[in-house]
C-alpha cells in the first residue's frame, strides 16, 4: 500500500509540473493573441488545467476502467466548483459576476442538465454523448464571438516575450508530463482501490479527481492570495468544468461503457451547482464568503456520502 501512495504522489507531481509547463506556454501564446485575463482563464487555462483529467480519463477509458474515467471527471468537477471556488472565496473577494461571464455560466447550467440526462443511460457511447459534443462546439462558437469583443475592451496580459519555438517545446515537454502522469495515476489508483476495499469508483471520484484538479487549485489559489485578476478564477473554473464534461466525456463515447453506477448523488450536486452560480451571477456583484462556506459544506457533504456507501 505504501507504494501505491507514494506512486499517486509521484503521479500528482508529474502532472503538476507538466500543467504547469503548458500553462505558462497556454498564457503566453495568450498574451500573444491580445487576450483578456478573463478569456484567458475561460479558454486556454481552462482548457489547459483539463489536460490531466483528458489523459486519465482517455488511459483509464482504453483500460476499459470505467469507474476511474468517469468517477475522475465528475468528482474533478465537483471538487472545482465546491472545494476550489469555495476556498477561493474565503481568501479573496471574486467580483467576478459581469455581464460577459453570464453567458459562460449559462452554458455551465445547459452543460450540467444535459450531463444529467447522458449519465442516466444505461450506456454510454457515440450516440449518446453527442448532445455533450453539441454544447461544447456551441461554447466554442461563443468563444470565438467574444475575442474580438475581449481584445478590444480589455487590457491583455502583460508577459515576457518568448520565442515561438519555446513555446512550442514548452507545450510538448508539458503534454508528455501529463501523459506520464495520467498513466501513473491510473495504475496507483487501481492499486489503491484493491488495498483499501473500495471501488474503483470511489477511489477515482476523491482522490484521483483531487489530484486533476490540483492545477485549477494552484491556479485559483494564486490568484485569490495575490487579489489580482479574481475574474480569472471562476473563469478557470467555468472553463475547466465545461471541458471536462462536454469535451472530454463526450469523446468517452468511443468506449462504450456500461453505466453499472448510479451518478444521482454527483448529478444533483453538479446542476445544484452550475443553478447556483447562474442565478447568483444576476443577484449579486460578489462571491461571499457565507456562500463559501455552502459550497465548502455540500462539498464535505458528498464526500461523506461517498465514503458512507463505498
């Protein structure tokens, strides 16, 4: 067992440097494009703190590991929009419900409704991840509306220059850590479930999914402590919780998997969520902490449950 644990911190560590790596390319390249901070963290840190989950998730799906590619994904999730924003949001005051995140968030709602209808299937496969792959090609339409908008209303990030090519080296040095990584926590996970006596499930939803998310934990962190750009964390967030669940389990389909687990549990917390959010957005100007402190709170209230039914 304890080379299981230490072979899981191993794999956490691989994957966050290699996020790391292609964070900082992903913000250049950015910077390079004359992006907001708040595009930058819808879009490419977004997209770039979903990389680990994208590699567990795909390396445990070709292992025919259903439990660990689905347990990862929504349990990274979960622990992004309760434990990170509720963290978040005790260290630093997110002014951060404008009017052009609004409709990020409203495909975060539709997103997390849809995700409802996919994972209470009796299977999971092209046809049926379709309606995910729809909503994510939508997102990316809004995207692309909005970089004219963004450049031209908002300062972009001011980074030192770089060379193209180290950029680029940059991103393939990060990709290949975050393969490495995937593929170790993979098999520490599977290892740890048959030490322990849990499913795999169980073992991929807290522990696995904590450590994909650990990009979006550091990300946020930084940004909340040093109270500079708060917009770009739920930005992260918003982003990352769209790919993981459009994008990356939407090509989980090529798999077909029988869905021999009951996602009730996961499913209402992430639309409870995303509802949350959304109408938060047009109520108030801030994330304060007593909602913190809820978000924290049904956090602490899934992970007992799933440790209760394990």
């Amino acid at each position: 067992m304890a080379e299981s644990v230490l072979l899981l911190v191993f794999s956490i560590t691989v994957l966050y440097f290699g996020a790391e790596l292609t964070l900082n390319a992903s913000e250049k390249v950015g910077a390079k494009l004359g992006l907001s901070p708040l595009l930058i963290g819808m879009l490419l840190i977004g997209f770039g703190t979903s990389l680990p989950e994208f590699f567990v998730a795909h390396i445990a799906g070709s292992q025919n590991k259903m439990g660990i590619a689905i347990g990862s994904l929504v349990g990274s999730n979960i622990a992004n929009m309760f434990l990170i924003l509720g963290v978040s949001g005790l260290i630093a005051k997110l002014s951060v419900f404008t009017k052009g995140v609004r409709k990020h968030l409203a495909v975060h709602l539709l997103l997390s409704a849809v995700l409802f209808f996919v994972l209470t299937r009796p299977t999971l496969n092209l046809i049926s991840s379709l309606p995910l792959l729809f909503v994510i090609g939508v997102y990316l339409y809004i995207i692309k509306m909005d970089l004219g908008e963004e450049v031209e209303q908002e300062e972009a990030v001011e980074v030192p220059r770089e060379k193209p090519a180290i950029l680029f080296i940059k991103l393939i040095a990060g990709f290949g850590l975050l393969y490495v990584g995937g593929e170790y926590l993979v098999v520490s996970g599977t290892k740890l479930c048959l030490a322990l006596g849990f499913s795999e499930y169980i073992v991929s939803a807290i522990f696995i999914a904590f450590g994909t998310s650990f990009p979006e934990l550091v990300t946020a962190l930084l940004a909340a402590v040093k109270k500079k750009d708060t917009d770009l964390i739920v930005g992260n967030i918003v982003g990352s919780n769209i790919f993981n669940c459009g994008f990356i389990l939407g090509t989980l389909g090529i798999y077909n998997f029988t869905l021999d687990v009951s996602f009730q549990l996961e499913l209402i917390s992430i639309l409870l969520g995303a509802l949350v959010l959304f109408a938060y957005s047009y109520k108030e100007k801030f994330f304060y902490k007593k909602t913190s402190v809820f978000f924290l709170l049904c956090y602490g209230f899934v992970v007992f449950k799933w440790l209760e039914n394990s």
